[in-house]
C-alpha cells in the first residue's frame, strides 16, 4: 500500500478557541477557507471541531483525536485500501477521504495527498571538510526571526490496549514497516511510501489510557526546534521533556503539555530509511531514549552586571 | 525530576492576597528555574487547596499546560495534561487516568488575618 504518512489530524475539543490560540502560538497558520484549520507549510495539519460535534467518530476512553488522515500515493491505492478494509469492516466516502477504523478503535482515512511540495532547505552548519556549508554572508541565526513555522505533519503515537493486534493490522493489512522497536513497549512504524524512521510508534498500554501520548510536526532543524521551543515556554506554555535529541529516528524532541489530552512535541531531522534497514530491538529505558537531554534556562549571560554567581544566585 | 536547589530569601514570603484568588480558580507559585510553578493553589467551594505541581502518574511531572491552567475545561477538577488525569481539587484524589486512586501531595498554606497568602512551613519554599 503505497501510504505517504499522516496529513491532518482531527481533534474534538472542550475549549476549542484554547486549542486553536495554542496551535497558532506553536507554529501553525490557519487555512484561509476555515480558521479552525491550522496548518504546517507544506498543508499538513490540525482540524478542530467541538467535542460534541456530531459528525466526528467515535473515539476510545474520552480521546479527544477522533480521526487520522493519511496520504496515499494515487486513487488506485485508495482503490486497493478500500477492497483490502472492506473484508472484514465497514469503508466509507467522506469528503474524498476513504474512511474505516484500526484494529485499536481509532477512526483513521486516507486522501490522495494533498501535501505541497516544499522548495526549502533544511539547517546547515558549517564543518570544516563539509562539501555542504551555508554560503559566505548567510547567517546560522536571526535573533528576533519572524515566526517559526512547522513544515510538516510527522508523526503520531498512539496508546493502544492490545499492542499484537494494533501491530498486525499496520503491518500486514495496510503494509506498514517496523524500522526499530522497544522491548515490552511497541514498535515504530513506517508506511510503504515513506522513508521517514516513523510516522507511528505503538505503545501497549493499559485499557485505561488507551489513547494518543503526543503528535508532533517535523521544523527546519534543531535550531528552529530550540528556539521555538523557547518562545514557546516565553508564552507561557509548559514543556514536559526536552530539548534533547532521540536515538531512535536521531529526531531533535521538545515535548510539551497540552489542552488536547497528550503532549505535543516540536521535532527535527529524523533519520530516513528503506526496507534494507534491520530493525533493532533496545529495551526502554533513559539512555536507550535519548542521546542526550537539555534543560532550559532563562537566557544570561557572565559578565560585567551579572550578579555574583550569574543567574545561579537566584 | 531533580530537586530545585535551594532559593534563599524565599521563607515566610507571601505568595498571594487571597483576594488574587477567585472561586473555581487555581494559580501556580514558587517557579523555577525551568519556568515551572512548584506549587498551584486551587480555590474550591471557599477554601484554599495548595498541591505541589508533580503529577503521581509520573513523579515530579507538571501538570498544567498553560502557566495556571491546572484544571479540566469544566473547571471542576483539577487536570494533569501531559495524560489527562484528573483529580479532586480538595482531596487531591486521582479520579480517572493512569494514577486513577493516588494523590497529589498537599502542601500546607497559612493564610494571615489581613488575608495574605503563605506557605505554613516557610521552608517548604526551598524544598518543593
Ligand atoms: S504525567 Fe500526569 S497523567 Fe501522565
Ligand atoms: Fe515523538
């Protein structure tokens, strides 16, 4: 099944003008036709209804996700997608989105991609001995940059009570790929049509938290993660874990706290791959997650007018 | 989650006028060096609660996710959001979620009869 990853995410949410006011402080715009359409660069995103809206599907144990958009490749997957569902469940059209249920209770659809083609370079950093170097002139950072814009949707992690059976039907119905997996947790998960390390990761959990952990959008790089990142907890948002880079999948991560019920993470430069990659199995644990972990200060700096001890005085 | 060092100076300071705190509202004290609030007090049916901002489902984790905003849409109970737990604001009860029957830890204010707002173990500040 030629799948290309997530494109929107579909909310129903108790207080929709915090949900949406958080989304744009994060990075998103909202579409010019719907202002509770807020979207990544390339138009990948978020929708959000009320929580009571009664077109949305059902969703388990209170989760305010209520559907997951993928892309395909072509009608002809969708096609494929429709006859391979339809065995054994109910498929159906709504607005040119062809739309089921996983085997974990979750309402997924699938669109041919509506994704924009992105004509924008990722952060370089100048290394001695690297072909690839910002050209002379081009500054690695602008202090007071305008906004900073996600570029697109990437992943999405679900909590999922029966983790074989949410495992088998990505793998073996819609031919999704386990690139690496953490022992007695779950399995990162990469759709036939893209190379990215994951665009799900699996955790078995409790039927009490069957759920959704975080969904996150890919930035330009570490930097734009950073610094974001940064703005973000200025505004008064409160970061949960992070910054600090992944091992798995190598991403930059800054996970922060949400009103949607999960975290929500800000990403960057996550590792690509192809079916000739072999899984690897690590047991979870704080150094198997990540190579390193930051913590954030308020900016300071030694020198003259700094109080005795720099900002650690206080 | 590491322990903050300790912040001198702190002892016996008030945190608020209890005229700052209206009824079904809460509001985060004490932050540290992260931007994190150690502790939040919710006003409930008349009376103060004070908690300290550590979520049982994950030791130390923070519970709100905007600065203050520690309780459920509905404003009834008070709401971890990293997983949406959600607690009794008087009892500290886990009421559904994955602590679903642990607490959140009391932290014990003295209010003074011009109405000032304190912790009751001053040196409560240095070490939640
Ligand atoms: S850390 Fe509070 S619900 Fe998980
Ligand atoms: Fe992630």
């Amino acid at each position: 099944m030629n799948i290309t990853g997530l494109e929107t995410l579909v909310f129903g949410v108790e207080d929709l003008a915090a949900c949406r006011q958080y989304l744009l402080d994060y990075g998103l715009h909202a579409a010019a036709d719907d202002p509770n359409r807020l979207l990544a660069l390339d138009g990948s995103g978020v929708e959000l209804y009320p929580a009571d809206d009664a077109s949305l599907p059902s969703a388990p144990n209170g989760c305010q996700l209520r559907l997951a958009v993928m892309g395909v490749a072509d009608e002809a997957t969708l096609q494929a997608i429709a006859e391979e569902l339809g065995k054994d469940r109910e498929v159906h059209r709504v607005d040119g989105r062809l739309q089921s249920v996983d085997d974990a209770g979750f309402a997924i659809a699938f669109q041919v991609s509506r994704r924009q083609p992105l004509p924008l370079i990722g952060e370089i950093s100048n290394a001695p001995g690297s072909p690839i170097q910002r050209v002379p002139n081009q500054l690695g950072v602008v202090a007071g940059r305008e906004a900073i814009q996600p570029r697109a949707l990437s992943h999405l992690v679900y909590f999922v009570p029966d983790l074989a059976k949410a495992e088998r039907f990505y793998v073996e119905r819609l031919g999704f790929r386990v690139t690496d997996r953490f022992d007695g947790v779950g399995p990162f998960i990469q759709p036939a049509g893209s190379l990215e390390h994951h665009t799900h990761f699996l955790i078995g959990a409790p039927a009490f938290m069957h759920g959704v952990e975080h969904f996150t959008f890919h930035f330009g790089g570490p930097t734009e993660v950073i610094q974001n990142g940064s703005r973000f907890v200025k505004a008064g948002y409160q970061a949960f874990w992070g910054p600090g880079r992944h091992i798995f999948g190598s991403n930059w991560f800054w996970y922060f706290n949400s009103p949607f019920g999960c975290h929500v993470e800000m990403d960057a430069d996550m590792d690509l791959h192809d079916n000739t990659w072999r899984p690897r199995l690590a047991p979870l644990g704080a150094d198997a997650s990540q190579a390193f972990l930051l913590r954030r200060r308020d900016n300071w700096m030694p020198g003259p007018g700094t109080p005795e001890n720099g900002d650690y005085a206080n | 989650m590491p322990k903050s060092p300790t912040v001198p100076n702190c002892h016996a300071q008030p945190l608020c006028h209890l005229s700052e705190l209206g009824e079904g509202s809460a509001r985060g004290f004490l932050p540290d060096e992260d931007g994190q609030d150690r502790i939040f007090i919710v006003c409930h049916e008349g009376r103060l609660h004070a908690w300290r901002n550590a979520c049982p489902h994950l030791a130390g984790a923070p519970m709100a996710w905007k600065r203050d905003a520690y309780l459920s849409p509905d404003g009834r109970q008070v709401m971890c959001h990293a997983h949406g737990a959600r607690f009794e604001p008087d009892s500290g009860l886990c009421v559904h979620g994955p602590c679903l029957g642990q607490r959140l830890e009391s932290v014990a204010l003295h209010i003074s009869t011009s109405g000032q707002v304190s912790l009751a173990d001053p040196h409560l500040t240095c070490s939640v």
